[in-house]
C-alpha cells in the first residue's frame, strides 16, 4: 500500500487591499500590508511560515495593489505570527529558475523582527531579517499608570537593557533581559531614581562591528544599538522568550512592573541616522524602499554625512517625518513609555537637503502631537555641524 500523498497548500490570494495604515495590520478575516514603495516599478510580498519556511510570494500588480506611493494588499486567513519582507522590482528580472537577485526588505513599521532572536549569533546575521505581522491588542495593562514625575523632580537613571542584568550579581532570573530588569524595578526605586533611560532597544545588529579584539583576535560587537534596523521592533534577543509576541509582551511586562515601582521608561530613540550600509551596499530596509526619501543625498546620488555615520536620514521628508511620528507614537500609547531622549537630535532640525531650519516642522509636530502630551522630550541638541544648545 502507497503512503498517500500530502495535498498541496490552498493557493494564497491577494486581494487590492488598503493603503491605510502603513505595515502589516492583522484583522477580522485575514492581514492588511502597506509600504511606502514610490519609485518601485512592482513590488513583491514574500511570506513565510513562523520559523522561516517559505509560504509565498505574491507579486503585486500597480494597478490594483498602488495609491500613489503607497503599494497595498489584502490577505485572507493570513494572522499574526506570520513573517514576512518586501522584494522591489527595479524592472530587470533574473533568468528563470535562478535565485531572486533583489534583497528581502524589512518592513519600515514592523512591529517584531524574526531571525535575530539570539544575541551575537554572527551565522544568523549573514541571512535577511523577516518582519512579523503582530496583533498589538489583548494585552492586560491592568490599573497601570503613567508616574508623571515632574521633570524638574526626576532623577534619570541611564542603562543598556542586556549589560545592567548579565552579570550573576544582579540575580535575575533572565539575565540580559527586559524580564531581568523588571525584577530590578524595586532595587532602582530604593536607589532613589525617578526613571530609567534605556539605550537604543529597536532592533540592530550587534554583529555588524567588523573589528576585533586586539589581546586576542576576537570578533566585537557593536552592543551598544546605535544603528536601529526598524524604529518600532524591539530587539527579540532581549527577551527570555525570544519571538516578536513574546518580546513585546515582556517589555510591556517591563513598562508595567517599572511603573508600579513608580518609575518612568524613557527611550533613547535613534532617528538620525539606519544601520543600513552606503548606496553600494546591500539595502535591508529603507534604502531599498525609497532611498531620496529617507535619507540625505546630493545631487549625484551620495550620501550626506552629518552624523558622522557615513549618512543622514531625511527627517523633514513626509516619508520619513511619518515615520518618526508613527514611531514615537507606538512607543507611547501602545507600549506606554514616558519620554524619548533623542540622539544626535540636531538632525531633525535640517531641511530637505540638509540646511538647518529656524523652525522645524517636525520638532514643532513632536511637541504638540497629543499622543505624545504625557511624555518627557529630551534633546541631544548638535551633530556634526550644528549645535543647538537652548535653542530646542
């Protein structure tokens, strides 16, 4: 007798969906994606499987899947949990049967981040990163509150999310861990401090240092998360259950264990500059969607450097303004942190191609957005060529 042959998944279909909201939005029926693509003569949505296994790829058609500059599609019995990327057809195409050419993209307003979830695993790197469609409802916040200490009364506490809980000496369960520190909550309310400023906790690659220890030839890491690969993932390696649900659940966990402590969160959020390459490396995210959107460059296509990193991101562009606001306003209502300290925040200050600007659109929107009204702002007020002390 023949062992029966297993029947071949259903067809994934992919209707016109909407253009609103950016990202992947799951709902009653199946999931919304939407990316900000303007220069893209098609684009494809890959799919897969938790864990990485290939499901589909679902080649969008502009006349049904385009608003402007916003490409859209709708996917039926598709939840969270599913991992995903965007594919830009830059009108070549390879011969067929060969490997696709174009590099797998990361969502811009992905809210989880899949095939990082172990910190410094170099061998993981080297493969694209997978954006995770995530169902931000049902989470239980009970009697949580935001502290409102006042700014003139805080007390701000700076630590790295990993390094403050690694060492056995903290006694944490999850060493190097959101869970970690919120076992620490109590030990930082009897050390007298108001808050905690956590440095970068969006996704990166600790990986991407190419140096070495010079004692002894190891490979270093770039730990400290100043090159963000997504402004609204946090980082999965960071959690005791490392997937994009559990990391979000712990750090809301976090927020909430911080809180009953009487403890402000405040991020230290990085909107300056990606950790993306140049123009001649290989594009992970924005670069690869809408590089004259998204960052800084002259008239022959190069980057501006005014942030020492090799490249600017264009802040005062709608594109990227949007996302800096989608950003702060994720981290603030649906993760209920109490303030942002923005990096090298000069750079939010320049125009379109880089002039300072005497009145910044969107310092002025960050200010009177009322999502943000509870939140403290602080400034790190120059980069490489300005410096705007007391002028924020």
């Amino acid at each position: 007798m023949t062992e029966p042959k297993p029947s071949p998944p259903a067809p994934v279909v992919a209707e016109p969906g909407s253009p609103e909201p950016l990202g992947a939005t799951p709902g009653r029926g199946g999931t919304n994606f939407a990316v900000h693509a303007p220069h893209a003569v098609a684009l494809t949505l890959v799919l897969f499987s938790p864990g990485g296994a290939a499901l589909a790829a679902l080649e969008l058609d502009p006349e049904r899947h385009r608003s402007g500059d916003t490409w859209h599609v709708f996917v039926p019995a598709l939840g969270a949990g599913t991992e995903y990327g965007w594919r830009v057809d830059a009108g070549t195409s390879g011969s067929p049967g060969a490997r696709d050419p174009r590099p797998l993209l990361l969502d811009p307003y992905a809210k989880g981040i899949a095939g990082s979830e172990v910190w410094a695993d170099r061998a993981a790197s080297r493969q694209a990163r997978r954006a995770v469609v995530c169902d931000l409802g049902g989470y239980d916040w009970q009697d949580d509150h935001h502290p409102g200490t006042p700014l003139e009364r805080s007390v701000i506490y700076e630590l790295h999310v990993r390094a403050f809980t690694a060492h056995p000496s903290a006694g944490v369960q999850h060493p190097g861990t959101f869970a970690g520190l919120a076992q620490r909550a109590e030990w930082l309310r009897r050390l007298g401090v108001t808050a905690v400023q956590l440095m970068p906790v969006a996704e990166f690659d600790e990986t991407e240092n190419a140096r070495t220890n010079p004692l002894d030839g190891r490979p270093l890491l770039n730990a400290w998360g100043y090159a963000p690969l997504a402004f609204m993932a946090p980082r999965t390696a960071y959690a005791s259950r490392p997937t994009a649900a559990g990391v979000l659940r712990e750090f809301r966990d976090m927020v909430r264990a911080l809180h009953a402590e009487g403890l402000e969160v405040l991020l230290d959020v990085v909107f300056n500059h990606t950790g993306e390459g140049g123009p001649r490396a290989t594009p992970r995210s924005w670069r690869g969607l809408d590089p004259s959107g998204y960052f800084l460059l002259d008239e022959r296509g190069r980057d501006i450097d005014h942030t020492g990193c090799g490249q600017t991101f264009a802040a005062a562009r709608p594109a990227a303004a949007r996302l800096i606001l989608d950003a702060l306003r994720f981290w603030a209502v649906d993760m209920r942190v109490d303030g942002f300290r923005f990096d090298l925040a000069a750079t939010l200050t320049r125009g379109e191609r880089g002039e300072p600007l005497v009145d910044p659109a969107l310092i002025e929107r960050i200010a009177r957005d009322p999502a943000l009204a509870h939140c403290k702002l602080i400034a790190e007020p120059w980069d490489t060529g300005l410096y705007q002390v007391g002028r924020f």
